[in-house]
C-alpha cells in the first residue's frame, strides 16, 4: 500500500515562480548611478535649472522637454526629497566634475610615508632625503623620519640626532614636529606634519611628483 502523501512539513522545494522574481531583481540589478531623463517617473519634480537657479515644482514632463530645448539632461540629484529634486545639467560635465572631486578627496587623505636614514650620511644623500620628505609633506602625508644605527654606531647617539635635526630644519617649511626624537632601541624616529595646504611650497623640489612616483624608501643596515 502506497504511503500516504505528506502535506506541510519541511518542503523545501520551491513551487514554480515562488520568491524567483524578487531574488532575480534584488542580486542581477546594476547600479545605474542617478537617475536621469526618461528613468525619472514621478509625475512632478522640483527643478533647478542649467545656471542654478530654482525653477519651483513642475510636472516631469515639461522639466524634461525644457531640458532637451537647452540640449542638456535631467538629473535627479534628491530622490528622497518631497517632490524629488532634479537639476537641468550637462551630464558629461557631471561626470568629469564627480571624478574630479573623488580623486581630490583620495589625494587630501593622509597617509603616512616613511624616510629612512643614516647617523654618518653625508650631505648628498641628506639631500636625497630632504626632497623625498619635502615632497611627501607637499602630497598632505604625514612623515616618519627613521634613523638606524649599526649596534657600533651606539656610542655615538648624538651624531643620529645631529642628522635627524639636519632634516627637520630643511623642511621646516612645510612640515611640523610633533614631538622630539626619541631613542628607541637602535633607532631614532621622528613624526612630521604637513601645514594648511595654502601654506607649502617646494624649496628642494624643482616640480611636484606623485606619491607613487616617489616609491618606496629603502634604507638596509647590516648588524655590524
């Protein structure tokens, strides 16, 4: 005798269609940006127009029939505002104004570059340092002035001393102690800060340089 069948329980086979269709929209939806032109549906928008100015609450079609006669897009900048706000603009323009101002905010973070040095390093190669940290202050970084000493190198901490202040006051310009050398182990280090961007200026450098064209600061001390 067939068993009979099991109604409810843990099915866990989906019916035909069941949950499918707001899975699909949730997970294969692409981010399209802003919505613009055709893709704004609601029936009345508030415009601002081509120069900024506010053009008060209008119906969406007639904002964006004024929008094609400037031969620019509508753009809806407040989605969440009641009614929604939208801007009469060139979108190319937008476009290039949006990436500009990202690659200003990622280039205004701070970071931290280091510079590494050596107590007995002569004026040439001090030099080569000076310009790395004046040029990594000229970028907004903060800098981290290292000083290794060989363990013989140890009876003399003065002279690693002598050399990170060398340093400090050749980009005194531009950068800011924020607090003494210290001593720790077998090194020296120091923090520099950046002042107000209004403020710095190239004194050791010809022409800025990006970070990255600067590389990395290698400095090898061997145990001797």
């Amino acid at each position: 005798m067939a068993a009979p069948k099991q109604f409810g329980g843990n099915n866990n086979s989906a019916r035909p269609g069941q949950n499918r269709g707001s899975y699909n929209r949730n997970n294969n939806r692409r981010d399209m940006g802003p919505r613009r032109n055709e893709r704004i549906r609601v029936p009345e928008i508030r415009v601002i127009g081509p120069r900024g100015e506010q053009l008060g609450i209008m119906a969406t079609s007639s904002a964006l029939s004024l929008a094609k006669a400037h031969d620019l897009d509508l753009l809806e900048i407040a989605p969440n505002a009641q009614p929604p706000v939208c801007r009469i603009v060139d979108y190319g323009k937008y476009l290039y104004e949006e990436a500009k101002k990202q690659k200003q905010q990622k280039q205004s973070a701070t970071k931290l570059k280091e510079v590494k040095m050596r107590p007995r390093i002569d004026e040439h190669d001090l030099m080569v340092k000076v310009r790395r940290a004046e040029m990594f202050l000229f970028n907004g970084n903060k800098v981290k002035v290292t000083l290794m000493f060989r363990i013989r190198e140890l009876e003399h901490p003065e002279f690693g001393f002598e050399a990170i202040q060398r340093l400090v006051e050749a980009v005194s310009h531009i950068g800011v102690l924020d607090s003494k050398p210290k001593l720790q182990g077998r090194a020296i280090t120091a923090m520099l800060s950046p002042v107000a961007q209004a403020k710095r200026k190239l004194v050791h450098n010809s022409s800025p340089l990006e970070d990255d064209d600067l590389g990395e600061d290698e400095e090898v001390v061997d145990e001797e």
